[in-house]
C-alpha cells in the first residue's frame, strides 16, 4: 500500500540502481514531476465538469469527462493515496478520449474537498494515513453504489454496456470492492499498483471478485513482488478456479506509483504497457 515505508524504500531502490540520488528523488517529488502523457491516436472531443454527488454520507466532489457526442461505456476511477489532483484529472480525460464517460473521485470527500494532499504527490505520507484509514469495506462500497448509481443517470452513459473501474494504490481493492457492491453492473476491474489486494480474512478483496462476473487487470510493481512474492500466485490460482478471466503481471523494473505522470516514480515505458493493458480490457469486457 501508499505508506512510509514504501517511500523510504523506493528512494533506496533508485539510489541502488544509479537512477537518481536521495536528494534528486526529493526534488522530483517536490517538482510533481508534472508532465503531459502522450496523445491519444484519433481522440474524440471530450466534456470536462466538476461535478458533486450525493451518497448517504455527504456530498462528493468529483470530476466528470466524457465524449462530446453519443454515448459510451462508463468507467469510475479510484485515485491513489494523494487524492483528487491534476495528474488523475488528466489521466481520465484521456482515456476519455479513447470513448468513455470517466469519473475520477474524491474518495476523502468525508472530510474535505479535492485537492486532500496539500503538495500533491509529495505529500508526505503520514500526513495522508489518517484519510485512507477512516475507510472501509462498508464506506467503499456504499460508495460504489452512489456513484455508479449516479453514472447511469448521465445522458453520457450507455446503460447497455457494463462498467469499469480502477484503481490505484489504495485504489486497488476498492475496485475490487466496487465489482462486489454492484456485482450485475461491473464487468472490468483493474488495479495498478494495489496494495490490500489479498488477506487472510474471507472478505478479502481478491475473494469478493470471484463472486462477480467481472474480468481482471492485476499490475504489480517490481518492488511490491520483492516484499509478497506469493500474491500473484494466490491471485492467479484463485480466479482461474473461480473461472475468473484475468491477467496477473509484475511489471519489471516499476516501482511502487509507477504509473500516475506526477509520481516520483512515474515510469513512462511501463506506465504505457499498463495503458495498453488497461484499453485491451475495456475493448473486451465493455463492448
């Protein structure tokens, strides 16, 4: 998961491999790494809107992009630790532009507005722990209701075709937990990253997805494999018995975070691998 630890041991990492110093990789931190992904291959125009849902606990500000014209399969997004921010906004803006409505949530609405992470992803973790730990499986999922509920009230939506979500970090089994919450409407699940994906409790998020019609995306970071080597091989075993479509791949050379543009350890290469990845599925599961 997105904590101290991984932080300090992602520094170690690239000092190790000649990448970058301690102190460079704080200042690529500091900086956001903030840069532009690449275009999309015959984009449709797009619709941008901050928009507020309500759900049985409050109001919830998120961000909503879709195509201009017609309407097309939705997906919802679940952000990272650091939040609601500019990097998120652009990544579901683009894979709006490949021909999806994309809501991207503010999933700490309980307690503030979007942006939740003062200096983005340089935040510091500690600072951030206390929002993901007022979450559970009970307030993901009610969430997952409300929003996907609000999903197919959108003129946007095409209501003929199931839903996607995904995460990242954090994000991860929340995904997986929105598959479960609404098990006849989600049909792809992907998680970049996802720590929490397996426990030893019998409501583990891996577990709730064999329960679903849902097929699924798994991309795991290099360091994350290092520390649960045997997760993968839990994952894979337990959705092929379920008959569980799914890919299940360690992303050589990614650290933890690789895929979100403002990350320090954003990895472009592989971010896009995980891209394809992620387009491939839609293109199968939402037709």
């Amino acid at each position: 998961m997105c904590d101290q630890d991984h932080f300090d041991d992602d520094q170690k990492d690239f000092a190790a491999n000649g990448l970058v110093t301690r102190r460079q990789f704080g200042v690529l931190l500091g900086a956001g790494m903030a840069m532009a992904l690449p275009q999309v291959a015959h984009a449709v125009a797009v619709t941008e809107s901050d928009v507020t849902i309500t759900t049985p606990d409050g109001t919830a500000d998120c961000y909503f992009v879709r195509p201009t014209a017609g309407t097309a399969a939705a997906v919802l997004v679940w952000p990272d630790i650091f939040g609601l921010r500019p990097a998120f906004r652009t990544m579901g803006k683009r894979l709006a532009e490949t021909g999806y409505s994309v809501l991207v949530v503010n999933p700490f609405y309980r307690v503030r507005k979007a942006p939740t992470a003062d200096k983005g992803s340089a935040t510091p973790i500690p600072q951030l722990l206390p929002l993901a730990q007022a979450l559970n499986e009970t307030t993901q999922m009610t969430d997952a209701r409300a929003f996907i509920g609000w999903l197919d009230k959108q003129p946007s939506v095409a209501t003929n075709r199931r839903i996607g979500t995904q995460g990242y970090c954090m994000g991860g089994p929340i995904a997986f937990r929105t598959a479960a919450a609404v098990p006849g409407r989600v049909g792809a699940v992907a998680s970049f990253h996802g720590g929490g994906l397996v426990t030893d409790m019998p409501n583990s998020p891996h577990l709730l997805v064999t329960k679903t019609k849902a097929q699924v995306l798994v991309a795991i970071a290099a360091n994350d494999d290092m520390r649960s080597p045997n997760e993968k091989n839990v994952l894979k075993d337990t959705f092929a018995k379920a008959n569980v479509p799914a890919e299940i791949e360690v992303y050589t050379g990614a650290a933890h975070g690789w895929c979100p543009p403002d990350s320090g350890v954003y990895n472009e290469p592989q971010a896009e691998r995980a891209w394809s990845r992620l387009l491939a599925l839609y293109g199968k599961a939402l037709a």
